[in-house]
C-alpha cells in the first residue's frame, strides 16, 4: 500500500485525544461514608464494570475515526509487487487476437484495428531495460517475436503485418504459452495482456490450458491484463454452408446448390445470395428474410458444362458488419460418364427374361446422351477375354462360378482397385462359388456362402422385408426416408453368408431377421459387394420398386469413386492426401494467390501427404507428381462458420477458469491510460475509508447514546 498524500498520515496522532479524555474521566472522586447507602454497594459495582466497557468501546470508535479520517486523506492506494519495486524491470507478452471475429466492424471500425492501437499503446509503456514477446492467435507464427525481446523493434514491424485471419482462435492455448515464457525470466514484475473481441468460441480451450498448469507455480503468477475490443457489431449475415446435390456429377446435369445463411445480429436482415461457379454468375436467389439469431436456406442451381473441376462460391450481395463470412467456396470434379461393365450369364431371345434387363435399364437408359454411366453389356463366355482395365465397376449378374482364369483375372481386377458387385440368382451355386473364392486367395467374395433361402407359404412366411439401410453410407443416405421407400422391398430367396468367417465385412443392408442383403469388402485397393437377392423378379420385386433405379445409381457413382468429393476444410486445419500406389514423388500444391509449390514427399512410409499453410481461404489444387495417372484434386478451404457467432464469455466464468489469480479488465480499449495508471499506482482505497469512517461514526453514535441513557438512570437510581 502506498499514500499519495503521506503528510496527513501525522493526523493520525488525532487519535490519541479520545484516550486522553479517557483516562482524565478516570480520576477517583472522593469517597465518602453514607451508611444509609450501603446497601447498594453491590448494584454500584457491576454498574460500574458495565460503564467501564462502554466506556473503552466507546474510546476506541472515537480513535478510530480520527485515524481513518488522518489515513483516508493521505489517499490510501492498494500497490502489487511491482509497486514496491519502483522502476524494477517488466517482462510482458502480448496476446494478440486475429481470429475471423475481429474483423467485425463495432461503431464504425473493425475490432482488428482497435487491438493494434490497444497493441501499440502497450508497447509505448515499455522502458528500456524491459521485456517483450507477441504471440498472434492465427495464421503464420512469427518465431522472431514469440519469444522475449529487449527490442520493440520486431514487435511493432510484426504488427503492422498483422491482419484478420479465416481461422479461430485458441486463447486458452496462447495463454498458456504466454505463462510459460514468462516461467523463464527473472524479471520481478511479470505481465499477459490479452486483446481481443473476448468472444466465447476463442476462450473453450482455456480449461485444457488450466489443467496443464504452469511450469512456474512456487512464484508470483503473472498478472492478466485483458482488453476487450468487442463492443457494439454492426448487423452481420453469414454464409455458414453450401452443399451440393446431384443425380451424378457428369457435365450436362444439374448440380443443385443448398446455400445456408445465418442471422449473427439483433435485428432481422433482408439479403439475397449470388451464386459463381468458375467465376461466372449462376444465379442469384430472391430477397430472404432472416429473422434475429436464425438460419435460413436457399437452393441454386447450375449444370456444368464440360468436365472437370469446377470452382464455385457462394456469395452475398451487399456489404454488412464482416466481410470476411460473406462467402463460401466449393469445388466439384465432374466427368463425362463413368464406364460399367454388365455381365449375364447369356444373352435371351427375350430381353425381358434376361437378368440383367432391369440393370440395364437402370444403368443405360434408351436416351443415353449427356447420362453419368457408361455402361457396356456382354456374357460370362466374353468376360474369358474381355478386357477389364478401362471399367470402373464391373456387375456379375447370376453367373455360374467362373473358372479359374477368368476367377484369377478378377482378383488382379480388385487388387488394382476395381469394383465387383456379384448379384445372386439360380445360376450362384454356394460350394462352386466357395471353391472359386478359395482358388482366388479369399478375395473374390465378401463372405463365404452357406445357402440359398426360400420363403415358404407352409411355414407361415411367402417373402422377408428389408428392415435396415446403413444411414451412414453416402450411396445409401438419401434412400434411408422415408422408411418406407426400402420396406417395401420384399425378397423371396436370397443366399445367406457366413458373417462369422469376414468380420472385415460391412453390413450395408439387412432383411428382417437380421440376415444382411446388401454387403462391402475392401479388397486391396479395390472393392468387393454383393446383392444376396436376385435383380430379376423371380428372388425379389426390387426392381418394381421406386428405389432400385436410384440405388443402382448412387451404388455405382460411390464405388466408382465418381461421388463428388467431400473436399472440405476449414482455415487453418491441414490438407490431407492419400498416397497410393504408385507413390508420387513429390506433390504440387497452388493456393487460392497462385503460386505454385512443389513439396517433396520426407517420410517414404507415410499413408498420406499433409499440407498446413491453409491460412486462406479459397480453392486449393493438389497434384501428385510422377504417378502416372492424373489425380488432381480440389480441397476448398472456408472460414469456421462457428465465428459468426459473436457470444462473449462470462467474466465469472472466465475469472474461476484463469486460477487464483483474477484478472485485470481494461476499462477502455480506445485509451489505456487509466489501466497503466492503475497497475502503476495501485487502486485507490479511498471509498474504502470513507465506508470505515461512516460505519465508526455510526458505532460511536450507537454506543455513546447507549451509555448516556444507560448512565441517567443509573443516576437517577443512586440519587433515591
């Protein structure tokens, strides 16, 4: 504690007058024998005790007050450490916040910009002998400044580079850090400040930082100092989501666009959304309204005209309090028609009787020109020489068991990432297909088969329902409602697996009882499946039920591969590619600037390539390098739709999470000065003396009113 005024602390020897006073009541008057009193000798000495505590009560309230009042003018301040040390050194860090949030605009300026000025006038307060390190919350780290310099230099250059990042913050993370620079300097004053918006989302990880503790816990923890730069955000819609939906990614169909926007202000908002695909306009929706706090979506369309990849972005007309959430990017690979191989067991004078008839139909419809599949239909005899390499996905329709040759060459077929998919009938003989799976190393069918199963009327059952469609499987997750779309299906005979003997197996489907109908097996690169039901209306009336041809659509597309790829991430998260054989040696990666980088692959072991520079957002292509094959791939990278939300943390809340120490909150972002005032002089405990001297003052009355009527009628009582 320190006193601005130290001079009036000598009117503390004010004090001293009331037990002076005191001790002058005290002179012992002159007794006198009077025997007719003597009875009242005893009531006289336990009055005389009563008034003798009163009486030192009512001494030191009246001492008290003088002493306050000599203390409380000397302008009493509550100092830390740092105080007591005058000029000692500082060693101080500054977290810095420029996650998306900040670029809000609050009262006609963007939060960012209030946190430099908030940064820079911290800096100004430095002396030379001091300390400083600047941790920012996003983007590329600065390993010049994140550790403690005796320069400012650095510091401020880094901060005139600073801009508001796609990315979310973790300040529990960079408060942690911070703690732990500051672990290793002996300096004696110890300082955090932390400037940001205070939005909820950036503080979730403080618990984890918590937890870990600090690497300094026998000193002085430093002291926090947090500025809070969010205030009052001018009205703000985001573009949270965009998905894309289509029958088949092919050119010439079209790709609907499912745009959802959020509502991050107070009031209600009127926006329209525009649609690019390419750098093109596609469309642009009517005006919505968007109720306070909600979401609300719109549906775009566009149909690609050529192959390809195609970039896209969703955004919003007009201009609001964050440019930065005012659109979401996209791509999609289409093509020109994903070749399938149909094979029967022999061709029929009468198409209709054929096994294939209803696939074929499904797959290679009359008018085929601009369709997703390209599919091609020929015998188990052509299959003996039919080259397989150019198909996607080849369909084994009721075949007997191939012979050996034809077994050997589906097995190298998968092995080099084809696709069988075998569909059941009278011709799928369980042993004959058991010995060929044996002959082809166990890699030919998802299971072993037991039997074919009939329903029989006699036994109380004519046909099984199917009962279940795995939701989580993206060929099968928009066939999944209404229910009824799959339990009308009804199968009469079907072949049961022996589930036991594959627990690699993926169970996609499921008759009532449990048996499945629809099963997967990765197979080296590849994929086997199998239909335990007929594709012909003897085994099933599937292929009369409004869910064959989109099931034998989606089916195609998403074991082709050819399903649009969810290359989705958000700012700051890493690009993740798989690397197959043939290994690339190197990966070339072009983000949304241009550039070009050619990254070479360290770890020859590793199953996949990561690349973490996805601090923009935008279309990244990807292209691995001397494999042969052309797999370049687009990954859009998008701000996290989470920071439109601009919810800020409880202060108690967040002071039980920083410890034991409570934080400082800064009373002005624009001007610091009364912060460093107040960390430099302490807090004035002037109302505190003010409060202490009504409260005496108070006492003193009680006290003195007391003993005054208390002793008038003790006097009155001894004058009887």
């Amino acid at each position: 504690m320190t006193f601005g005024v130290p001079l009036f602390l000598i009117a503390a020897v004010a004090a001293a007058i009331p037990v002076v006073l005191h001790m002058i009541s005290r002179q012992r008057a002159k007794e006198v024998p009077f025997s007719t009193l003597r009875f009242l000798q005893i009531s006289v000495q336990k009055t005389r005790r009563r008034r003798r505590v009163n009486d030192v009560l009512l001494m030191l309230l009246r001492a008290a007050v003088l002493a306050l009042i000599a203390v409380g003018l000397a302008r009493p301040t509550l100092t830390g450490l740092k105080s007591l040390l005058g000029g000692a050194q500082r060693a101080l860090v500054i977290v810095l916040d420029n996650s998306a949030s900040m670029r809000v605009v609050d009262r006609q300026r963007a939060r960012m910009d209030t946190a430099l000025a908030a940064a820079g006038q911290v800096l100004d307060e430095l002396g030379e002998s001091d300390q400083a390190a600047l941790l920012v919350t996003c983007g590329p780290g600065h390993p010049e400044v994140e550790r403690l310099n005796p320069t400012q230099e650095k510091l401020r250059q880094v901060l005139n580079q600073v801009q508001p990042s796609y990315e979310r913050a973790d300040l529990g993370a960079r408060l942690g850090q911070a703690r732990e620079l500051l672990s290793k300097t002996d300096a004696p004053n110890r300082e955090i400040f932390v400037i940001s918006d205070m939005q909820n989302l950036s503080w979730e990880g403080l618990k984890e930082s918590k937890a870990k503790g600090s690497a300094d816990e026998k000193r002085r923890p430093p002291t926090v100092v947090l500025v809070d730069c969010g205030r009052e955000p001018e009205p703000d819609v985001a573009v949270t989501d965009v998905a894309l939906e289509a029958a088949a990614p092919v050119a010439g169909l079209p790709v609907r666009a499912s745009i959802e926007l959020m509502n991050a202000s107070s009031v209600m908002q009127q926006r329209h959304v525009e649609l690019f695909v390419d750098g093109v306009g596609e469309g642009s929706s009517a005006m919505l309204d968007i109720p306070a706090g909600e979401r609300t979506r719109c549906d775009l369309t566009f149909t690609p005209k050529r192959s390809g990849i195609h970039r896209g972005e969703a955004r919003l007309a007009g201009e609001d309090g964050s440019p930065l959430d005012d659109r979401r990017y996209f791509a999609i690979a289409v093509g020109q028609g994903v070749p399938v191989a149909i094979v029967k067991a022999k061709r029929h004078e009468i198409p209709y009787l054929e096994d294939t008839f209803y696939i074929e139909r499904a797959l290679m419809p009359a008018d085929a020109a601009g369709w997703a599949i390209r599919a091609k239909s020929f015998t188990a005899e052509e299959l003996a020489t039919e080259s397989l390499k150019g198909f996607k996905v080849v369909y084994l329709v009721n075949l007997p068991a191939p012979d050996q040759d034809t077994a050997e060459r589906l097995r190298s077929y998968v092995a080099a990432g084809g696709n069988l998919v075998w569909i059941g009938g009278d011709n799928v003989q369980p042993d004959a297909y058991n010995r060929m799976n044996e002959q082809a190393k166990g890699e030919l069918l998802p299971a072993p088969l037991t039997e074919v199963r009939a329903a029989k009327a006699g036994e109380g059952r004519d046909s099984w329902s199917v009962s279940v469609l795995e939701k989580d499987e993206p060929a099968l997750r928009t066939l999944v409602e209404p229910a009824s779309l799959y339990q009308s299906v009804l199968v009469y005979k079907y072949l049961r697996l022996d589930v036991e003997k594959a627990p690699e197996m993926r169970v996609l489907g499921r008759l009532e009882g449990g048996d499945p109908i629809l099963v997967e097996r990765r197979v080296g690169q590849g994929t086997v499946m199998m239909l335990t039901t007929g594709a012909h209306v003897g085994w099933s009336n599937l292929p009369l039920r409004p869910i064959f041809l989109p099931l034998m659509l989606r089916l195609t597309l998403e074991v082709s591969g050819s399903a649009e790829a969810r290359r989705s991430v958000l700012a700051g998260s890493p690009l993740v590619v798989p690397l197959e054989s043939p290994r690339p040696t190197a990966i070339e990666v072009q983000p949304p600037s241009g550039a070009l980088l050619r990254l070479a692959i360290e770890n020859p072991s590793a199953s996949d390539f990561r690349f973490g520079d996805t601090h923009e957002a935008g279309i990244y292509m990807v292209r691995p390098l001397e494999t042969g094959r052309s797999d370049e791939m687009a990954f859009a990278v998008n701000m996290d739709p989470d920071e439109a939300n601009l919810t800020k943390v409880d202060r108690e809340e967040l002071r039980s999470r920083l410890g034991s120490a409570p934080p400082v909150w800064a009373e002005d972002a624009d001007d610091l000065s009364s912060t460093f005032r107040m960390m430099r002089e302490g807090k004035s405990l002037w109302d505190v003396f003010l409060w202490a001297v009504l409260l005496a003052l108070v006492g003193e009355t009680f006290v003195a009113n007391r003993v005054g009527t208390r002793g008038g009628a003790e006097g009155s009582g001894s004058g009887v």
